[in-house]
C-alpha cells in the first residue's frame, strides 16, 4: 500500500499512485491540493514526493486553465478576426 500525506490519501500500489497522478483531472488536482495544505498544517512539511505531487498538481489545473482561456478566445470570434 502507497500513501501520501500520512495516509490522507491511500494506493494499492505505486503503479496505481502512478496512474493517478499521469491521468489527473481538475477535481482530482483539487483534492490532492486540498489533502496536502490538511497534511501540511498537521505536520509543517512535506516530503520530496508530497512536493513534487504539489507541483504536478498546480501544473495540471494550470494547463486546464490555459485551455479552458484559449477556448473561449476562439469562441468569441466567429468571424476569425479580432475586430
């Protein structure tokens, strides 16, 4: 069994902690944030894994930004100008 942030959050496996974080969606970045400022204020740190989740987290929900920006850019223009 993999966990992260003192068993806040629990894998079978590293495999399965792996998948998790490769295939992550807003809402599973989101809880993940939210486990780890729980952890964070419980115990004042984080370790190298917990803190290279973080960052894979707020990349994720930036890269979702980024797109979610982009699309509606497009859609606001039908014509295909900026006028």
């Amino acid at each position: 069994m993999e966990s992260i942030f003192g068993g806040l959050i629990e894998f079978d496996n590293h495999k399965e902690f792996d998948d998790y974080i490769q295939n992550m969606d807003r809402d599973k970045a989101l809880l993940i944030i939210e486990k780890q400022i729980e952890y964070f204020v419980l115990q004042g740190g984080f370790s190298l894994t917990e803190n290279h989740v973080l960052y894979k987290c707020l990349n994720k929900l930036k890269e979702d930004e980024n797109k979610n920006q982009g699309n509606l850019l497009s859609d606001d223009d039908s014509n295909g100008d900026t006028n």
